[in-house]
C-alpha cells in the first residue's frame, strides 16, 4: 500500500499513525533543508504536539538547492506524509507516520512562492538545517562574500540561491508592509547557532540594505539552540524492509535512534509551539551544552569516521566495535575534550560519554562513515579544531584530534592517487586533495596552510610536528599500529 492522506487511515497494521487534521493551523514554520535529519527531529517534536492535540503550528518545508528537487518530488507525491523509523538496539523496530510537513516550495522552480510563504504573516518561524558549511564563513568566523552564490544574490535578489539572500528578500518585505518579523531558529551542529546566523545575515544585509539590517536588529529574534538525533542516510534496505515487513510503498522514509535531545534558548519574536510539552528543554544559556554535544558526539563521529574507513570498516558501529578505537575515542573524549568542557547543569558527562559509546555501538543503525566524513572541510573546523586550539593554549594533550587530521590528510591523499574505496563529498575536495598529496610526499605544510579551515595553527610548532609525526606513521605503519601506540 502507498503512503499518502487517502491511504493513512487503512495502512497495514504494525505501523502507528496519528489520527489529528492537518488542515486548519493557524501558524507556519518555514523549514529551510528538509532532509533526514529535520524530518527524524524538528518534524518529529511537532507531530508529538499535535497527536496531543497542543500545536496549532504545521511545518511547510522549502529546498533551495537543485539536490533538493528529489525530496520536493518524493513528498509531493506522498501527500508530504514520511515513515520514521525507530531502530532499537535490541533489533525492533517502530515506523511511524509523519504528518507535520504538509506543504513544501521548491525555491529554484518558484523563488516568488519562496519569498511570498516566508513574508506571509502566519509565518512565525523559519528554522535552519543547511549543514554546517551553508552558514558561508571562514576560519575567523567573518562572512566570505566572493561566493559566487553570494555575488549572485547580491545581483539578484528576487532570484536567491543563498538562505541569507531568501531571508532578506522576505524580510524586506515584512518590514515594507509591516508585517511582525519572524524568528530565525538554526538547528545546525555550530556553537551559538543562532548568534553566528544573525551576524551572517546582517553582515549581507549591510552590503545591501542598512536600514533593514537596524530593522533586523530592532525585531529578529535568533534563538541558539543545541539538536541531537544520529539519523543515518537512508538506504534501499530500509524501503524494503517497510514493504516486506510492513506492506506499506514509502519511497523515502528516514531510520533514526531512539535517543532525542534538543535544547533551546526560548527568544521568539513572533510566537512559538509549546515544545516543552514534547521534551524540549528551555535553558537561559545554551552553549554548554552545544559545546559538550559537538565537541565530544560530533567530534567523536570524526574521528571513528576517519580511523575506521583507513581500517576498512564501513560503518560507526563496527569502527567503534573494534577495542583499539573504542580506546582512542575514549581517551579523546577524557583527556582532549573534558578539560576544555564548562560544568553543563543536569548532565553528568561521565554518563553522557558512555551513553555515547552505546548509542555509536547500535549494530541497527549502521551509520555510514562515508556521510560521517562527508564535507568535513566544514564539520572539522567547528567540531575538532577549536578544541586543540583550546589544549594548546593550556598545554594539554592534542595527540588524538592531531591524529584525526592526519587521517583525514592520508585520506585525502590516497583518494587523490585513486587508492581510496569510499566516495567523498566535499566542497573544497580537489583543492584538499592536491595539497594533502604536496604535504604527504614533500613534508611541506601546504595542507595546514589552508587557512579558512586551520587558521594560523600551522604556525604553531608543537602542533605541526605532531601532525607530521603522526601523518608519517599512519602511511608507514597502518592506522591501527599508530592508534595502538596512543593507547
């Protein structure tokens, strides 16, 4: 049986499905980056609200890249209903409809449609997963503006192919007709979220439009938040495994852990659900606990991601099923990570470290170190990068984020001689991969010296020795050899 609205209410048995009308809310959130990981949280947190019967807010997504066609068509098609599947560590399973989504634009077909949604006054929120490296800035946190994209929206701006040049042309408009300003709530993996979205946008608005940047200042709201949910990409045995197990044709369901976390800080400035009700926590001050969830999950994620590919292994749970990489990780997470950590209120991160170790050891969710290590030029400099600038700065050890560089360097240079089995997505893939080769082959620094992601550390002695020292070893000696004379 297909998914969508006319088949909801005689779906095969096994499958939950909500019972509410998705017709008839007042409020809107704009969803910009519908992908698995918007659709396994944010989506889902609302669908819990309205089961209960506490929203009065739906979703409608917005794709505003041409990759984003693919899901428009999926779930326009499905009536924009999805199955969430729940992968517990025991084997079971819990699908479960989705009905929070119920309408979706498509920028690039219909950038006025994009706009008109966005500057509608029923929209109160525009939330954000564009992925770390759509936030445009560089190692010094400053707005890069020769990306063509950028220079195209700065020429263009009824045509926007940035998420800064959308938000301004529909901001535009709300303060023209003096419409109430929306909040701009990011639910991206980077420390204070929302502080860094707001000096991006107003760093293009200036460019453009002072006055609407004051006007920004004067009515946005852009609360930080802190989002957590391993949702691994979605593969055709999770579709066969709805139809044969099920009955049931989705053609884009979306696999997740059981685990959920999502913290806020609660500044809206034009309404907002009651997520509470749902098991969102309010907190007066957020970035404890996005540092702690990026620097040791995310951060974590890397390392496994980098260590496990060059060992040949395919997914995070056997990486960290291996005990020569369970110890690395530990001993990153107890001796590289904590001592640059602030106390978090309510978390012992003792237990939060082990509870890590259990939910990267979910043999169901087999998470792909391939999306792991994807477009890690924007991920390392966020996750991994600050904490050693940090450990230098107090003389503390930096020898297992050191030797995750240093992976991703060898990485980088056997993909380039063609010797590496795992397809990389990455931005800025062809340039890391020349300079990884220079500074494998030659001993130059030309990879450090990339400065949006590694600043100035490649003057720092103490750091590129270890780097070199470490880079030598992984090609000569093997990744587990060098991992095995860490721990």
């Amino acid at each position: 049986m297909k998914l969508n609205q006319n088949n909801l209410q005689v779906l095969p048995s096994g499958i939950q499905r909500f019972s509410y009308d998705r017709t008839g809310h007042e409020r809107v959130i704009v969803h910009i980056g519908v992908g698995g990981f918007h659709r396994a949280h944010q989506a889902f947190y609302l669908d819990e609200l309205l089961c209960a019967g506490l929203a009065g807010w739906t979703i409608c997504g917005m794709g505003i890249k041409c990759k984003d066609e693919k899901m428009y068509g999926v779930l326009k098609k499905q009536d924009y209903l999805y199955t969430l599947i729940v992968k517990h560590s025991d084997g079971s399973v819990c699908p479960r409809v989705i009905g929070s989504i119920v309408n979706y634009v498509f920028v690039p077909q219909d950038p006025a449609a994009a706009i008109g949604k966005l500057a509608d006054p029923r929209t109160g929120i525009v939330s954000l997963t564009i992925t770390e490296g759509g936030y445009n800035f560089d190692q010094n946190g400053d707005f890069i503006f020769d990306n063509p994209d950028v220079q195209w929206d700065i020429e263009h701006p009824d045509s926007p192919k940035t998420v800064f040049g959308l938000l301004t042309a529909a901001l535009r408009r709300r303060k023209e007709r003096n419409i109430p300003a929306f909040t701009v709530l990011s639910c991206d993996n980077i420390l204070r979220n929302g502080d860094v979205t707001r000096k991006m946008l107003l760093s293009f608005t200036d460019v453009l439009d002072k006055e609407l940047s004051q006007w920004i200042v004067d009515n946005v709201s852009f609360p930080n938040s802190m989002v957590d949910r391993i949702t691994p990409v979605t593969t055709q045995s999770d579709i066969v495994l709805l139809r044969e197990k099920f009955g049931m044709e989705d053609a884009w369901p979306v696999t997740c852990e059981p685990f959920t976390q999502w913290t806020l800080e609660d500044d809206f400035c034009d309404g907002r659900p009651a997520w509470e009700q749902a098991g969102v926590q309010y907190v007066r001050d957020i970035e404890p606990y996005e540092k702690a969830k990026i620097r040791l999950l995310n951060a974590g994620h890397s390392l496994l991601g980098f260590f496990g590919s060059l060992a040949g292994h395919r997914t995070i749970d056997e990486a960290v099923g291996e005990a020569v990489m369970q110890n690395t990780l530990r001993a990153f997470m107890d001796h590289e990570v904590t001592p640059v950590l602030e106390k978090v209120e309510g978390i012992d991160l003792t237990g939060y470290k082990e509870s890590l170790i259990d939910r990267f050891s979910n043999p169901y969710i087999r998470d792909q170190l391939e999306r792991i290590c994807s477009d890690s030029s924007a991920k390392l400099p966020k996750f991994l990068i600050p904490t050693i600038h940090e450990q230098l700065n107090r003389n503390g050890q930096i020898t297992c984020g050191v030797t995750v560089l240093a992976a991703w360097c060898h990485t980088l240079e056997l993909y380039a001689r063609g010797l590496y089995d795992y397809p990389i997505q990455d931005a800025m893939l062809e340039e890391l991969a020349r300079a990884a080769v220079r500074t494998a082959e030659d001993g130059t620094p030309e990879f450090l010296e990339i400065a949006v992601i590694f600043g100035e550390l490649s003057k720092q002695p103490r750091f590129t020795d270890e780097f070199f020292k470490r880079l030598n070893d992984i090609r000569t000696l093997g990744i587990r050899a060098v991992l095995l004379k860490l721990t």
